[in-house]
C-alpha cells in the first residue's frame, strides 16, 4: 500500500529586504490544520499534558515565555483513500476547521 502525501509547491523567495519581510508574514499565518499548544509543566519523562491552546505560533510563543512552559504544534490531516484500478493509496490532507480564537485575552 503506498501513502502519498499532497503538499504546496514553495514559490521562489525574492532577494534583499523585501524576502526577509515577506518571510517574518509568512510564520504568523497558520498552516491549515496547525493547532497550538502551551503545556503545564510537567516532571522527569512523564508525557506532555498540553494546557491552552491559542490561535497563532507568536501568541503560543509569548505565552510559554512568559510561564517557563514548553509549546506543541500539533498539525491535523485528514486521511483518505484513493483507488486506482488494483491500486489503493491512502492520502493526507490538512484538516479544515472553523477558525480558532485566542482565549487568552478575552474578556
């Protein structure tokens, strides 16, 4: 059985300033399918127990710098099958949810 894997082709980065702005925008906006987490802190090699999950890496970033605490991205795919005559393959694809929202500063 064979797995395939879709995934964007990257467009070739320009040169100068203009690619190192383009490249600090392009990180803050979400893969599809990425969550982040913040964990609680936890002890020795016990597992990860992830605590806040929040929109964008930045704000995951400032949250787990501010608490000392580790951040997880966890990415979402959705896994279907493709037939092909005698051949079956399974894909992935990003998993397309409603967009999230930081709590953290809510109100």
């Amino acid at each position: 059985m064979a797995t395939t894997t879709e995934m964007p082709i990257a467009k070739p980065g320009r040169t100068g300033q203009n690619s190192r702005r383009a490249a600090r925008g392009s990180r803050e906006q979400a893969v599809e399918g990425t969550r982040y987490f913040v964990a609680k802190p936890t002890h020795g090699s016990e597992p990860p127990k992830l605590d806040k999950e929040v929109a964008t890496e930045g704000e995951a970033l400032v949250l787990a710098f501010k608490s000392d605490n580790r951040i997880f991205v966890v990415t979402e795919y959705i896994v279907t099958q493709l037939i092909d005559g005698y051949r079956v393959m399974l894909v992935k694809q990003p998993a397309v949810s409603k967009e999230r929202v930081s709590t953290i500063n809510a109100s």
